[in-house]
C-alpha cells in the first residue's frame, strides 16, 4: 500500500497497560463525533473520543485534494444545536472549501472544549462485548484501553478509501496520491504530467484544479458522471435571507425535508409541463448550481420514474455537447449508464470545460480499459502513458468499509460483525445491530446517512441516541439491543423504499458496486430524513419498539416488533390525510362526500396522457349513461375494457378514477370505457348493478363503432367497481351473453359480512373505515336484499365464470372478503390469479403516481387483462403521439 495511504499518528504518552473507564467511547472526530462528545457530556456521561487521525475534522482532515469543497451549500452543511453557533460563525462561500471546514470544526471543538477528552493518533485495534460486565472492551493502539458502557461508531459513511485495484501500482517510479489521503503539506504539480484515475466527485473537483497546475493531464473515466456548475460565490442571498429571517423555522423545515435542506415537495409532474415551461425549469436549476434544487425541484417524477428522469439527463447531455468543443470528447463524457440522481451526482467549477485545454486529455477506459501501471506510466489496452504522478480519486468502500475494515467487532456470543454483515449490513434504523448491544452508529447504513444533508441527518442520530442513554439510565436500564424482529422489519421496510427510487437501477457505491466482491444492495435508506425521523419518534413513543432493554434490578422490557409494515409512500399518504384531520366522509352526508371528493381529486397528480379520451353516453339500465372511453396511442382497433370505477356504489362516477384509466390503458394497449353508473341513495341496489351489466352489453354490441375488436370484451373495477364487474360476470353467464374474456377485481366487496378479521384489524386507521362500509352498505342495499349475489357475489354460484384476477390489499377492511371470493372462485373451477399485495392499504392501486410501490401491481393486472383476452402479456414500446403532446 503506497505510503499516502498510512495516516500519520502522534504518539500518546498513555500506558497501554491501563484501562480508562467511561460510560461512552467515541470513534471518529468529524462532524458526528463532535457533536456526540458534547451531547454526552450534556447528558452527564463520562465519554472519551478515539481519533486516528493528529487532530479534528474526520473526512475533512483527510480529503485535502486540491478542489475539495463540500457539494451542500454550507449554511445547509452546518450543525444547528446551538443558534448562538450559528450566529458566531460565518461562512465566506456558497460552498466551503475544505480549509473553512476544517477551521470550522475546529472552532466548534474549541468552543465546547472537546479536545480534552479527544484521543488524537488512536485507532482501534478491536472491540469486544464483555456479557459479564456489560461492557465494550476496547483496544487501541495507542495508550490505554477503554471500558465503556456504550460504543458509538462516528466513523463517516466515506473515510475508509478503496485500494486502486490495478496491477502493477507499486512498480510505478513516479509519485502517487489519493484523494482522500492527500498529503497535508500540499503536492507541487506545477511541470508534471499528471494522470487522474476515476470521476467521481473528489476526481471532478480535483480536475480541474490539477489541469491549472500540470504540465499534461491525462484522466482516465471508467464511467461518466453528471456534473453541474457549483456557480460558487458568496451565499446566496435569497438562501441566506431565509435562514437569518427565521432560522428556528428554516432549520425545521430541513429536518422535515425528504433531503435535509429545506426544498418544498414537488406536486407537478413532467408531462404536465410543455417543452418549453420544462426547459425554463432546468435553465433556473442550472443557473442555481444546487444538487438538491436539481435533483427534487424540477418534477416530481424526476426520481421515481425512468421516463420523467431521461428528460433531465437528456438535458444535462445537451449542456455537456454545449460546453466540451470535441464531440468524441463530449460524447465519452456524457453518462449513459444510469438515471441522473441514481449514482451522486457532482457539483463542478469548470469540469467540461477543462476538457477544452490543450493540455488535458481523456482516455475512455469502457473502449481502452487499464491494462496494469508500469514503472513510468499507466498502459491501456491501445496505448502506454508515460506519467510523472498518478492520482488515484477512486473513492471508498463506502457505508460499511470504515466499520468493517478498521477492527474487528465481536459482539454478543462472540459474534464478529464481519460475519454478521457477511451478505450486506444488517441494521435497525441503521443505528443499531442485533446481537450487538449498546453498540451505535451515526449514519450507519439503513439511514439516511449519505442520501442527506449529513449534518441535519448528525444531529438527528447523535440527539436521538443520546436521549435514549439518558432515559435508559433514568429508567435503570443497562443495555440496548434491537431484535431480530425488528431487524429484519427494517430490511423490509429498506426493501420497500429502494423499489420507489432510482437508486437500484445504477451500480455505485451507494449499492455497494464500486468494490470487487462487496455484497450488493442500495445500503442508504432512501425513504427521505423527514420520514425516517418520524419513524425513529414512533419507535420510542412505542415504548422502544424493537428493542431489549435490561438492567441489574429491573425486569427486561421488549415491546418486540416491526415499526413499519405498511409501503413507505402508504404511509406518507395515510400520514397526510391524517394531517388533513379530515370529519368522516360518513358524516357529510352523500353529496357533501361527492362534493369532497371531487376537490380531494383535483389535487393528486395528473393521469399520464394516453391516445385519445373521449366523452360519451351508452344505454344502461333505466336509461342514458354517461362514459369515459380511454384508448392507447396505437393503431387499433383494441380489445375492450369495462371499467367501474369506486366509491361504496354512492361516490365517484366515470372520471373518478381517471389517472387509474389512463394506467392501465397505457399498461394493456386496450381501451378503457369507464361507466358513469347510477348511485345511491337515489338509486338503490339492484340499480349499479343492472346498470353495470347493461352498460357491459351495450359497448360489446358497440365495440366495433368504438374502435374495439369484435368479439369478448373483457370487465374490470376497483371497490364498490370490483363488486359490479364480479356481478356482471354472473349476469352475463346467466342472462346469455355478452361474452366476457376475463375479469380484473381491485380490492373488490364481494360480501354483505362484516365479522371477517380484516373488518376487525384495519377497521379504522387505513382510510376506508367499516363505519364508512356501514354507511355504504344501508345508502346502497336494504339488509333484507344484502344476501342476493347481484351485491353479494360470493354467495352466487360461481362455476362457468370467466378468468379472473383477484387483487387484495393487507391493511383493507375489505381483503378479506376479496381473498375469500378469489378462493371461492378456484374452488369452482374458474382459473384465478392472487395478488395479495402487502403492506397496501384500499386506494394503493388507484393512487397512481402517489403510490408508486403500486407500480409492480398494475404491471400485473395489466399482464393479466392480456392474457385473458389472449395478448402476450408485455406490451411494445412506448407510443409516440399522444393526447397531452396534442394539447
Ligand atoms: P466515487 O464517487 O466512488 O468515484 C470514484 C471514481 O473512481 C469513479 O469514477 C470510479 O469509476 C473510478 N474508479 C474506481 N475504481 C477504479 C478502477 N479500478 N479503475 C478505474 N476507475 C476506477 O468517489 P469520490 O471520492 O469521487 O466521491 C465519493 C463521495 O465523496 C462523493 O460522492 C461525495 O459524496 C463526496 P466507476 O464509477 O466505479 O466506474
């Protein structure tokens, strides 16, 4: 390992024989450290901090690269505990350089007088859980051990750099670096030919500065990365003016934040927005030079969905061919390889155009990968470069590398954490590990940790920690563990919030992907700082949910379980509408409900465009219906889709469930009519009933003037709609006719019974409630009518049924009547699909583009809906002209 590598460590005059005894041992003097040193003491335990480097900072001690700037602006990048803190220090720029950093953490470690309980040149050679004394046993090496009651890891998410992993580096004559150990004296560059291996934020930053200096840079990109202008300067004024104006308020607003910095949530999604009011949305993100504005200001789709993305980076690709002179250049440097957002995107000073230097040059390592490093220069597969210094920017084995690779941690039962972490890092909110009590990390993985401002996600760790201790040892309480319960919960829960971003879709760090041999997986909880924080809360106001806690003279306490079982974005959801602190919809009386929910609707996201929508008006039963008729951009004509729409038989009507529609339209290539049936009161039962069936018979006698094949048409609905397509499947086989291809029933009532332990379980907290089904239920049908199978279709003879599609969802009053139609159904003979979809509640299917852990579910139906009517399931690309381009 090249000398650069090795920090440099003072040496301390302690006696390793001796073992100094605290209640807390700290590893790690950065931002995390510091401030838990100072909350220790607050809280009255007696703490010592291990450092290895000579003095305070952490990564900002070691990452000295010419160029090193943090990539948050720095009134954003700054602790807020104390406001006076705040107002004693003032930040020179927009983004600080390392040095104003470093003074930074200098001034605050002066200010509460850290350093005297800081253990500078000391690393931790192991540390191991002593179960007789409930202690960690600490050893270091350098000075005495240490005894602690609680072992906090403040070790940084990016400290534990990558060994270069190229053949040959120690053949090499010439002088090599790494960023992230560059020396403190400086390096003189001036002359040189310089190579520059990797192009991730330390190699983008650092480029630039190093081409000033070079005689020759030569930079060698495995992969290209997105890069925006920092447009460094002073603070922003409008920033800076929001922060001194209210800072208590501003500093909230970042900590309720899904990032950390204080960006309102983006409603407007891509294809709402013209080409042109697209356009102007990016030039002000370009112009703000701003990771965060970019990466959750422009549209809300930007993060979640592959198409909302591709307009973004189809953008800064256009910037990058805009500023680089050399096309084959432009072209190498623009990334293709993942969605913008997905891998860490950099902020730069004059990265692409440094490109336009004479003295730079690029090698595209994807068409010349590196060969081996020889004793005067790097060898490609096409060709030799003789170089003078080599620097190595390939960054760290992030999130577990600085844990893992530093000392061996054995934990309860002599277990070692390397072990434990063997397939990927296990983690309860990542703070704790099971089987490792009284073990803590700050921003370990499976928390925010580097998907954030680090130092609002800091603070929020170390406060949270510590009040724990505190209240532990009031409580007289010892140890902390989390379960295996828990534990595996959390995994879930991370499961669940990694299919609702991006980030799974490139290989980076953040996955794990940049280190041979590293277990793959996205390791930052990527369900936002503000939820994670309100999850952290639920977890004590639960009477520490997850958690063993023992002490001497006190009963073991474990209020064992998980703390989030619903889907990440149901649970934002639920928690909004919880907010919104709404009357039950079954007190506002029937067009008070209807009233409601038409405005309710207007605020979700718009449906995405389809071919073409158009109004109409059918035959039902007793008379004219208004429809919705939904048809793809593709060449017809398309089988056809009945759809009944939500709403307990008394709400909603043919656009109610509009974005749905147009999902699912798009997702089949099939025309979508959604029938405007009649409701109760006015109508009761059978009425939405013989009207379904009626409305299914007339578009199949119509399907050819309705551009649908001759032919089966097919039925689907969602709710009191799912009710109605089940039915009309009934009636249709009974009544001769129409022909019904298949049949697709959304969290459908299919009983009159309300004793079902899904009426018990979710009968309040999930939105639809069984007050609400009561009222539903007596607007709709009388209880002497409740058993005809017109509304209670599983008490109907079900053999001779089309195929169907039964989904349920687990937290719905409803799941279990639907679960016991599908079952009834199989039992009949009919063929049937499930899908039970867990951890949604009653509108997750229909709530498109607010629940976006649907997605897989309708990909589901929709290949389902295709099968029946004999398609192959997956449908061609995207169509090209559609309604919204039109408009
Ligand atoms: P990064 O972002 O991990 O970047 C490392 C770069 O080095 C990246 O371009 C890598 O290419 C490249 N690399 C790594 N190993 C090799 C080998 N063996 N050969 C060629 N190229 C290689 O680290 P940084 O220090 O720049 O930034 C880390 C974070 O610090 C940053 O995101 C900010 O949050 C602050 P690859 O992409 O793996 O193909």
């Amino acid at each position: 390992m090249p000398e650069a590598m090795v920090a440099s460590r003072a040496s301390d005059s302690a006696s390793s024989a001796t073992t100094q005894t605290v209640d807390a041992a700290v590893v790690g003097a950065g931002f995390a450290g510091l401030y838990l040193l100072h909350r220790l003491r607050k809280a009255g335990f007696s703490a010592v901090l291990l450092e290895e480097a000579g003095d305070v900072g952490g990564t900002w001690y070691w990452n000295r690269y010419p160029g090193a700037r943090c990539d948050i602006q720095t009134i954003d990048y700054s602790y807020s505990f104390d406001p006076e803190l705040e107002t004693a220090w003032k930040w020179s720029e927009k983004y600080a350089t390392q040095p104003e950093i470093l003074r930074y953490l200098g001034f605050v470690a002066d200010r509460y007088d850290l350093r005297r309980d800081i253990r500078f040149g000391t690393k931790v050679t192991s540390a191991t859980w002593d179960q007789a004394v409930q202690r960690w046993q600490i050893e270091t090496d350098n000075g005495a051990k240490v005894s602690c009651r609680y072992y906090i890891m403040a070790t940084g998410c990016l400290s534990a750099p990558k060994p270069p992993e190229i053949d040959g580096v120690k053949d090499f004559k010439g002088e090599v670096y790494f960023t992230g150990r560059w020396p403190h004296e400086g390096v003189k560059l001036a002359g040189k030919r310089v190579a520059v291996i990797g192009t991730g934020s330390s190699g983008i930053q650092a480029i630039p500065m190093i081409a000033q200096e070079a005689a020759q840079l030569t930079v060698f990109q495995r992969t290209p990365n997105f890069a925006l202008p920092a447009h460094n300067g002073a603070p922003p004024a409008d920033r800076l003016g929001a922060l001194e104006g209210d800072r208590a308020a501003y500093r909230e607003q970042a900590r309720l934040s899904m990032a950390g910095v204080p960006w309102p949530q983006q409603t407007v999604v891509s294809w709402q927005l013209s080409d042109a009011e697209r356009r102007e949305r990016f030039e002000a993100a370009w112009a703000a030079g701003d990771l965060v504005y970019i990466l959750t200001q422009l549209w809300a789709d930007q993060g979640v969905d592959v198409d909302g993305n591709k307009i973004v980076a189809d953008l800064i690709r256009e910037k990058i061919r805009g500023i680089v002179k050399d096309p084959e250049t432009a072209a190498a440097l623009s990334p293709h390889d993942h969605p913008f957002g997905a891998k860490r995107p950099c902020l730069d000073t004059n990265y692409y155009a440094t490109y336009n230097r004479p003295n730079v040059t690029l090698v595209n390592l994807r068409q010349e990968p590196i060969r081996a490093i020889a004793a005067t220069g790097i060898t490609t597969d096409t060709r030799s470069f003789d170089v003078d210094v080599i620097v190595f920017a390939t960054g760290f084995d992030a999130m577990t590398g600085a844990m893992l690779a530093v000392h061996p941690i054995t934990g309860r039962d002599g277990k070692a954490l390397s072990d434990v972490w063997a397939n990927g890092p296990q983690t309860y909110l990542g703070l704790t590990i099971a089987g490792f009590p009284n073990l803590f990390m700050i921003t370990g993985p499976g928390s925010p940790s580097v998907l954030s401002n680090m130092a609002v996600s800091i603070e929020q760790h170390v406060d949270w920690v510590v009040d724990q201790l505190a209240a532990l040892r009031d409580a007289g309480f010892t140890t902390m563990e989390a379960t295996e319960t828990a534990q595996a919960g959390w995994a879930q829960h991370m499961a669940d919030c990694a299919m609702l971003t991006l980030h799974r879709l490139a290989n980076t760090w953040y996955t794990g992907a940049n280190v041979p041999g590293k277990a793959q997986g996205v390791m930052p909880y990527t369900g936002g700082v503000g939820p994670y924080r309100s999850i952290c809360d639920e977890v004590v106001a639960s009477g520490m949910l997850g958690f063993r806690l023992t002490g001497p003279n006190i009963a073991e306490q474990c209020n064992d379980g998980e703390v989030v079982r619903l889907q990440p974005d149901v649970r934002l959801v639920l928690g909004l509408l919880a907010q919104m602190n709404l009357p039950p919809l079954e007190t506002m009386g029937a067009q008070g409900a209807r009233d409601f929910i038409t405005e309710f609707n207007k605020g979700r996201p718009a449906g995405r465009p389809v071919g073409e929508v158009g109004d109409g008006v059918l035959l039902g039963a007793d008379g004219p219906l208004q429809y919705k008729l939904y048809r793809p951009a593709t060449p017809g004509p398309h089988p056809i889709v009945v759809y009944f729409h939500g709403g307990g038989w008394v709400l909603g009507d043919q656009q109610s469930d509009d974005p749905f529609c147009r999902d699912m339209c798009r997702r089949t290539d099939m025309i979508f009519v959604s029938v405007g049936y009649r409701h109760a009161p006015e109508h009761r039962f059978p009425a939405a009933a013989e009207d379904g069936y009626a409305a299914t018979r007339w578009i199949a006698d119509h399907a050819a003037e309705l551009g649908g094949t001759p032919g089966p048409v097919l039925v689907a609905g969602w709710s009191a709609g799912g009710n109605i397509a089940a039915v009309t499947c009934q009636l249709a086989r009974d009544r001769g006719g129409p022909e019904i291809a298949g049949q697709l029933l959304v969290c459908p009532v299919t009983d009159c019974s309300f004793d079902r332990a899904s009426y018990i379980d979710n009968a309040t907290n999930y939105f639809v409630t069984r007050g609400l089904m009561f009222w539903f239920w007596d607007l709709y049908c009388s209880p002497a009518d409740r058993t005809d199978p017109r509304v209670s279709p599983l008490r109907g003879k079900l053999a001779g049924l089309p195929p169907a599609f039964v989904t349920t969802c687990e937290f719905d009053p409803l799941r279990d009547e639907g679960i016991a139609y599908a079952e009834a159904l199989a039992a009949a003979g009919v063929p049937v699909e499930q899908l039970k979809a867990r951890g949604h509640f009653h509108s997750s299917f229909t709530m498109v583009d607010m629940v976006i852990t649907g997605v897989p579910g309708r990909i589901k139906m929709a290949e389902a809906l295709r099968r029946f009517a004999g398609l192959p399931p997956e449908v061609k690309p995207a169509p090209q002209k559609l309604e919204a381009a039109a408009s």
